[in-house]
C-alpha cells in the first residue's frame, strides 16, 4: 500500500515533465502540438548520440544539450510554420500532425527502426530504502529533475523581465502588444522553451523507458490530458495535475491491472472537465469567444 | 470569397477520374510485366510504424534468401521477383495488402506477417482467396489454416519446453507477466493448465497494454509475491521499460530468473546487455547455434546488412521460410498452391537451427527447442536443447493436461 | 480554368447542382464497376466508407465547429455491431465465436445475446454511437467545453475505448477484432458478387448521407450550426441554446460514423482496435481539413483521396511513402488551409485579381493570400 505512494510520485513526476513543455506552447500559445512527443524522443537520441563521447555520464552532459537540440527544431518549426498559424490553434494539429509523422520517419532512417539504448550512469544504479519502501535512484532522479524544472520555470515567469513578458502575451496578446511587448520574439522564445523542455524530459526517460523512433507517441496523449486537466497555461495545475493523475493510476493499477488503470484516468479526466471545464486553474478573463 | 458548389463539384469529379484511371493504370502494368522466366512472391512485413522494430529484420532476411536461391540458379529454373508491400503494423492493412498481392500481382506465395493480430487478419484473405502465406514467427498455436505454413515455433515448441526447463532447475512458484494481446494470454492459459498438472505454483499473472512504459507498480507486485522465476510474454517496447525498472528496483537474473519468449538477440541491444545479462529465453535459434549452415547464414547477412547486425529466431525462421517453399516449388515441379501443399509434406533441409522438417498434417514445422542465457556481449548462450527436433502440435493434442484448452 | 469556364458555360443556373450530383452518381455507379476489377472495386468501395465517416466530421467541424479527435469511437461501435452479428450468425445457434474459444470463454456473454438478432444489430449500429454521442455532448457542451478542450477529450476517450477493447479480449476479440467472416447475410466473401453487391450499397449509401447532410446545412438548423461555431456567445445572447443544437449535430456525426463502421465490415472483412484509435481518428480528421472542411462534398472527397493516396504510395514506394504522405500533408495544410474543395476558389481569386492588376496597375498583392479562417 505504502509502497505505491513513492511510484505514484514518480509517474507524476515523468508525467510533469512530459507535459510542462505543452504547457507552454498549448497553454500559452495555443497551439496544440503533435510534434512534442518527436521533441521528446529527439531529447532521447541527443542522450543516445552523446553516449560515444560521454559513455556513462551522458545523460547529464544531455540535459543542457538536449534543451538546445529539442529547443532550437522547435524554434525552425515555429519560425517556418506554426507562425502562420496563430488564433487558429486547430489547425496548428493538423500541421503538427504531419511534421511528426515526419520526424519519426527521419528518426528510423537514421537510426533505424530498432531501439537503442542509453546506459543510466553508474551513480544512478541503487534504491534509497525508507523502511519497506525502495525508491529506485532513477526515479528520484527523474523526481528531482521535475521539481528543478518547475522552479526554473516559476522563477523564470515571475522573477525575470523576459518572464514577465510572457505572461503579459499570454494575458493579453494585444494589450501587450500595444505597450510596446514584440509578441513576436516572445511567441519565439516561448516556443524554443516549451520544445526545450521536452527534449529534457526525452534524456529523463531514457532512465526508464525505450528510446525509439515511436517513443513519442507513447507518452503525447497522457502528457495533453495532464494540460487539459490542469488548466491551460498553469504552471500550478500543471504540478496538481500530473500528482494527482500519477497517484490514480499508481493505485488504481495496483488494486486491478495496467489496461484498468489506464481506462480509470482517462474516465476520471473526462469526468473532472464536467465539474471544471477548464481545469483546475483558470485564467479569469472578460473575453468573449 | 464564396466557393460555388460548381467549383466543388468539378474539382471532385476530376479527383475521382483521376483516381479511377491511376486505379486502372497499376493493374495493366502488374498483369503485362508477367515474366515466364520470373516467380513473383510477396513479402508483407510492416516496414513502419510501431512494429517496424521487429519485422524489418525479417524482411532483410527474407530477402537474402531469395538472392541466395536466385544466385544458384533460382527455382524451376526462374528468377524469384519479390514484391515488397508495407504492412503498416496496422491490421487491416495487412489484409488489404495480402488480397493485393494475390489478386493483382498474382504472386505465386507470400511471406509475412508477425504479429497474431495480422496473421488472423491475413487468414481469411487466404482462404478465400486460395493463397498461400508462410508466417515466419513463434506463435500462440490452437490454428492450423489450409492455407498458412507456420515455420515459427507453436506452443509446444517454444513455451513448454521453457516450463520444462524452469520445472528442471527448481523452481515451483511463477509469475506470469505480459501484453494484453492474444500470444500472452494463451500463452498464460496453457501455462497455468500445465502448472496445475506438474506442482508448479502460479502466483500471479498481470497483462499491460501494448507500448505500457510504466512498469513501476508491477515490478513492485511481483517482489512483493516472491516468485521463484517470472515467465515473461511482454512484446516490444514494453520489455525495455520492464527491464529497465525490474533492474532499478533491484531484479536481476540471480535473484529472479525472468524467462522471456519474445526477446531475442536483435531487441538485447534496446533493453541494455547490462539490464537482462544472464536472463534465460526460449527460442529454437540463436545466432551462436553451432553448424556450418548457421556460421554461411550469419556471414553472409552480417556482409549484407551490417557487421554490427545480430541474428535471430524470427530471422532465421523467415529465411527458412523461403527456402522450404522454394524446396517445395522444385518437388511439386508448379507453384500451383495445392500442389505445393501436397508436395511440401515430410520436406527436410538442413537450416541454421538444424534439421528442419515440414509436418504436412499441420503444415508446421519439427524444430529443437532451445533454452539460452543472455551474455555481456549481447548474444545468447545455449543451456539446454531438446536433443532433437519436436513434433508440432498446435493443438496441444499429445498433452492430456491440455485437454480443455481447445 | 477554362475547362471550369466552359463547365461553367454548359451547367449554368440553379440546376447545376443537380447535374453535377448526377453525374458523379453516375461515375461511381456505372463507370467505376465497369472499370475496376472486384478488387480495386472494394477498395473504392472501403475509401467510401472512411469518406461517410468523413462526412460526418465535416458536419461536426466543418460546420458546427467541434473539432472532434474520437471519431474512432463511433465507427468501432457501428463496426463491432456489425461485427458481432456476422459472429453470431457463423457460429450457429449454440456455439460461439471463434475467438472466444480459444480465450476460454465458455459462456456466449449476456450482451452478445441480442446481436443474434439482424434488425436488432443493424439498429445497434446507429442507436450505439448516437446514445454515446448524446450523452457525452449533453455533458461536455453544456459545461461549454470547447474548442481545443473538446479535441483532446475527445482523444482521451478513443484512447480508454482501444485500451478497455483490447483488455477484454474475451468478450471483444482483442488486439485482432473480429474477423474471418464467412458468411454476410448470406453472401460468400471471396465472391465477386458479393463485392460488387457491397460496392453498390456503400455509393447509395453514400449518397443518401451526403443529401441528409446536405439538407441539414442547408436549412435554418444548419445556419444556426454555423452562427454557434462562429460566435457560440453571442448565439446564447440571442436566447438560443448552443449546447442542444451541438449535441443533435454530433450526434448525427456519430450515427454517420457508426454506418460507416459498419459497411466496413463487409467490405474489408475485418474491425479491430487498430481502426479507432487515437491514430486513425486523427488520420479522418487530417482527410477532412485536406478534402476541404467547409464544405461537405469537401470532406467526402478528402475521405476518398487521401485513403486512396496512401494505398497508391505504400504500393508504389513502400520505403517512403510516409515522408511523402506527411510532406504533402504539411503543404495542404500550408497553402490551403481550406482544403482542395478551397483551392479552386483560391486559385479562381489569383487569377480574379491578376486580371485587375492588368487592367489597372496597383500594388502586387502576396502570391500566397491568407484567407481569414474563423476556427
């Protein structure tokens, strides 16, 4: 019983970190990107790449370069398509779509179809035993790495000047606009960070998880649902969010089976959005649609 | 801007005429360019997509087997021409493309398939429409179509001998692990019907979706249940997030053996050597199976496709695939699809496994089953064999603890 | 252009609609069967059923404005419907489907029981999608989930029905569906007849669809479809109730899908998770905005062309076909944003002002006009 506290943790702590990326651009941006979960394994294969010259510290050396690689094909994609598409966040799906399919085509012709693996360093291999509980050190790992992102971010948002910008465009686009905010170069900056992100959490999940060319798909549905659940564009729902969902299907999954688990979080979001239709935390605004 | 429904209509109809004309266009080309001197066979593997991981493999080594045949002079003296499609790993699509290479390219046999999902799917294709598949990978058995050659290992080639061998060392209490699909859970009946019959114990037995990657809580249950070994059914992706987090949480092959029957040496490399050393796998092929076939086989497909490839069951059995019909094709004098069927029964070539035999009765093959251990390098050791090749028996018939399964 | 001038010139006023709508009957119901061998002829005939599914997305986005990613859901419960009945029939009055045996099941499941029944199944498949339909609009639109909300759950809801359809394999085949189907109300399969019989019934089908939907569009309700997915707010001020209007049209959406679902069956000889995923749903969706989602024959087209495209591509170039299918996918969406049923009236633009420019010289416009999409 106690023992699914800690794995309900760490789900979530995956889950916060495939989904702060999207919170980001969905939340902010609206664009609801189905080429994340490519950024995600692309974070993944720069760990993998880096493994030649790093052997077994590589996924640290991959962090800060993995946010570049990931960070920088969002930026290109941004730049050459998604900008055409701003207040018409459907169709940024559709373009999205088709640029994943895409990617992880690329991905199989150059590393083929089989998955690799990344060796997890050796300071990484072990538990931390709390009693009856054992928390394996990735998974700490993977929890510390989330929890450094959302304060990054917070501190980021709040604390710094281009932060601030962020959030007048994500308030109000045009009253940014009109106070002299270039929504343009934020728009960029916003997209090259929530692309970024993913790529960290891509290096995050070699820990755990396969790295291939459809690693992507793997995770892109839980990682929307954590968005939606939390609020679009909030950091803090965002964290409630991915705990919440992480301790349903950690607990769910371990009075029944995997496949229920699943059918339960998906049931319980569905039912969620009935008593907050937009999540958790929402934006007041006195818009009309 | 206003789109009349003109404007529409127009642009439909000349999709539509120039859809139908394209139609019509590949079906002339196919039906002209019909060769005396040629054979024309079907490879359908899914070449994208999630399964592209494992059956791209099986496509390359399909096709090497036919180069080598065409290379001595081919069969009845003619070329075999492969016809690739993409199977998509997408069920119906696997059928679509079935009936396209029976119908429209008129292939004389096809090779295809992984997957029980898009074998059933195939089935009816060939059936009705008189054609001949040869399904090259292990399966969950309780099927024997008119119109398939299984030259993958059935049950009682592959998983009871894998009970046989944990029985063997020792050990009493299982756990019974794998994705929700049908190979598992056929599997898992036929597991437990044969530890009720011989005192085995199973503790417990849990499934996860196809592509799960969080395997947290199941790793902790099957600590908690204490097991003497997990026999493990997981496909695909899923067995690197297990390994990866059976090892994090303190499993290895000393403290609980995890037989696995759908890992072999081409997905150690995605799990990690360091992750699965010294795990047990059943299979009736590794890449260190000792003969002079099996060294030609693996030097010849390291020449082609890499020094850095590995060979596997699947592989192999692909590749026999080919060479058995071809054997068939010669003895039968026709690719006529019955009497190649007719022909086919009690054919024995020597094949990297060893000597393989087709059981006309079931149109299954005899195989040795063979139980290996995962080495640092990455490829797989053999422990114990079946000393010769078993019988195939999809419907467990010869087993009397088997008898309500079917 | 100037084979649309003279088209022009030949069906001029208010029949023109009519002809058009004939001839293409005409096309699909005496040329294609006369041109294609059985073969190709079912696969037209299986693009059709993806394109009635389309049909019905086309409805729900393209006019009502509900972008809905689960349109799998529905056409796996018109399909297994189907799907169970044909089961049932095979397997004869006390036996059971062959899956089932070899899953250990040993009792036919209460809910298998009524398919038995061909009226029953055959209402099942637009009753099933419709009540699923109505009972999630009634309790998402009338929350005011919208927009990209209702697109993602949506997802998660094709999402959760594969994963319970594949855990329960004992009652719903699986991973492998149902299929294997030897006898469909009678007909063989590996018959030609039978193909072409499904052939038939897919167009009529088809067409039937097309005209409700048609009329749906083009009547007060549909006028108000659209005023609530351009300014849902300000259709509530006028004292209309958005969420009513919303809901009968998805469930219309749903009940197309489920048709389509169900000729499916017949037509390909199998229904599977694999077909209602998060994946395929998506890929309906794709066809829609390519075919063209504002308009219906639009959506028809997409459906058609698109599945057509990827058989033609994977056949032809097996090894590439992906970055092919997502290249071109990416340029629609780029330069036509309302799809190719758009691009005629696009282009028809270029060429408009073009002219002006000759008669009067002003500033060049940009050769790529953005059109103001509403969303």
């Amino acid at each position: 019983m106690l023992s699914q506290l800690p794995i309900g943790l760490s789900i979530a702590g995956a889950l916060l970190l495939i989904a702060l990326g999207l919170t980001f651009t969905f939340g902010q941006m609206g664009v609801i990107n189905m080429a994340h979960g490519e950024f995600i394994m692309a974070g993944a294969y720069t760990a993998y790449m880096l493994q030649g010259v790093f052997s077994g510290q590589a996924v640290l050396a991959a962090l800060p370069v993995a946010f570049l690689v990931a960070g920088l094909m969002g930026l290109v994609l941004e730049r050459f398509a998604i900008r055409r598409f701003y207040g018409r966040p459907l169709d940024t799906l559709l373009l999205t779509w088709g640029v994943s399919l895409v990617l992880q085509q690329v991905a199989r012709d150059i590393f083929g179809a089989p998955n690799v693996n990344v060796t997890a360093p050796s300071w990484l291999d072990g538990r931390l035993t709390l009693g009856s509980v054992a928390i394996p050190y990735t998974r700490l790992f993977i929890m510390a790495l989330a929890v450094a992102c959302v304060v990054a971010i917070w501190a980021y948002m709040n604390r710094s000047k281009q932060g601030r910008r962020m959030r007048a465009v994500m308030q109000n686009r045009e009253l940014a606009s009109c106070s002299g905010v270039v929504t343009e170069r934020v728009d960029q900056l916003t997209f090259f960070i929530g692309s970024g992100l993913a790529g960290v959490a891509g290096v995050a999940l070699t820990l755990t998880g396969p790295i291939g060319p459809t690693l992507g798909t793997n995770y892109l549905v839980d990682a929307f649902l954590v968005v939606v659940a939390g609020g679009l564009g909030q950091l803090r729902g965002a964290v409630l969010a991915a705990v919440a969902l992480g301790m349903l299907q950690s607990y769910v999954e371990f009075w029944t089976d995997a496949s229920a688990a699943k059918v339960v979080v998906f049931a319980a979001i569905i039912a969620f959005l009935q008593v907050r239709p937009q999540g958790l935390f929402v934006m007041r605004s006195r818009a009309l649609t | 801007m206003r789109i009349t429904p003109l404007r529409k209509m127009a642009v439909l109809m000349a999709a539509s005429a120039l859809a139908l004309t394209a139609c019509g266009g590949t079906e002339e080309e196919s039906g002209s360019s019909a060769n005396a001197n040629e054979i024309k066979v079907g490879i359908l593997h899914s070449l994208s997509g999630t399964m592209a991981i494992s059956e791209v493999t099986v496509h390359n080594s399909e096709l090497m087997a036919i180069e080598e045949i065409n290379a001595k002079g081919g069969v009845l003296g003619k070329k075999i021409v492969p016809v690739i499609e993409d199977g998509a790993s997408d069920w119906p699509t696997f059928a679509e493309k079935a009936r396209k290479l029976i119908r429209s390219d008129k292939v004389a046999t096809v090779f295809g398939g992984w997957t029980s999902a898009s074998r059933k799917a195939m089935l009816p294709v060939f059936e009705q429409e008189k054609g001949l598949l040869w399904y090259p990978v292990q399966y969950e058995g309780l099927e024997s179509s008119p119109n398939i050659f299984y030259t993958g290992a059935t049950t009682n080639q592959q998983i009871i001998p894998g009970l046989d061998y944990l029985k063997s060392e020792g050990k009493k209490k299982i756990f019974l692990v794998g994705s929700d699909y049908v190979f598992p859970r056929t599997a898992n009946k036929i597991i437990k019907a044969y530890a009720e019959a011989n005192g085995l114990e199973v503790l417990g037995e849990e499934y996860t979706p196809l592509g799960h990657t969080e395997y947290g809580t199941l790793v902790s249950k099957v600590m908690a249940a204490k097991p003497d070994a997990v026999f493990n059914t997981l496909n695909g992706d899923s067995n690197v997030a297990f390994f990866k987090q059976f090892k994090a949480a303190g499993g290895s092959a000393k403290t609980l053996p995890v037989l696995s029957v759908s890992i072999a040496e081409e997905e150690v490399g995605g799990i990690g050597v360091d992750n699965i050393v010294g795990q047990p796998v059943a299979w009736n092929y590794y890449q260190t199976t000792e003969g002079d076939v099996n060294t030609k086989f693996v030097e010849a497909f390291k020449a082609k496709y890499g020094a850095d490839k590995v060979t596997s069951d699947p592989m192999e059995a692909g590749y026999n695939a080919v060479y058995l019909w071809a054997a068939a094709v010669e003895k039968a004098g026709s690719t006529d699809v019955e009497a190649v069927k007719k022909a086919a029964d009690g054919i024995a070539l020597d094949l990297p496994e060893g000597k393989v035999t087709i059981d006309g009765a079931t149109q299954h093959v005899y195989k040795t089953a063979r139980i290996g251990v995962i080495q640092p390098d990455g490829l797989i050791k053999e422990v114990w064999n079946s000393g010769e090749p078993i019988k195939p028996d999809p419907y467990l018939k010869d087993y009397p603890w088997a008898a309500g399964l079917s | 252009m100037s084979a649309l001038t003279r088209g022009k010139a030949l069906l001029t006023g208010k029949y023109r609609g009519y002809v058009v709508f004939v001839s293409v009957a005409l096309l699909l119901l005496a040329v294609a069967p006369a041109a294609l061998d059985p073969f190709r002829l079912s696969l037209l005939a299986k693009y059709l059923c993806l394109a009635i599914a389309a049909l019905g997305i086309g409805l729900a986005w393209g006019q009502g404005g509900m972008m809905t990613l689960g349109q799998g859901v529905f056409f796996g419960l018109g399909g297994y419907a189907m799907g169970m009945h044909l089961k049932l029939t095979e397997a004869g009055d006390n036996g059971l489907p062959d899956f089932m045996t070899w899953s250990g099941v040993e009792e036919l499941p209460a809910i298998w029981e009524p398919f038995r029944n061909p009226v029953f199944a055959l209402a099942m498949v637009v009753v099933l999608p419709v009540v699923v339909a109505t009972a999630l609009g009634v309790l998402v639109f009338r929350q005011r989930v919208r927009g990209a909300y209702f697109a993602i759950l949506s997802q998660a809801l094709a999402a959760a029905f594969v994963i319970w359809l594949v855990g329960n394999q004992g009652l719903t085949g699986g991973t492998n569906g149902l299929t294997n189907f030897y006898d469909i109300f009678g007909m063989y399969p590996e018959e030609d007849s039978t193909k072409t019989t499904f052939y038939f019934i897919v167009v009529i089908a088809v067409g039937v669809l097309y005209l409700v939907a048609r009329h749906i569009v083009r009547s007060r309700f549909g006028r108000l479809l659209v005023a609530i997915r351009d300014g849902e707010d300000r259709v509530r001020f006028l004292g209309y109730n958005p969420a009513t209007v919303k809901t009968i049209v998805f469930a219309t959406s749903a009940a197309m899908a489920g048709i389509a679902g169900a000729l499916y069956v017949p037509v390909v000889g199998i229904i599977s998770p694999a077909l209602l995923g998060v994946v395929p749903s998506i890929e309906l969706l794709v066809a829609v905005a390519i075919g063209g989602r504002f308009s219906l024959a639009g959506a028809l087209l997409g459906g058609v062309l698109m599945n057509w495209a990827r058989t033609t591509f994977s056949e032809s170039m097996p090894d590439g076909w992906i970055y092919i299918q997502g290249g071109l996918f990416i340029l629609v969406i780029l330069v036509a944003p309302k799809g190719i049923a758009g691009l005629a009236g696009q282009i028809g633009d270029l060429v408009a002002r073009r002219r002006a420019l000759r008669t009067a010289p002003a500033p060049a416009p940009e050769p790529g006009v953005k059109e103001e999409v509403p969303v």
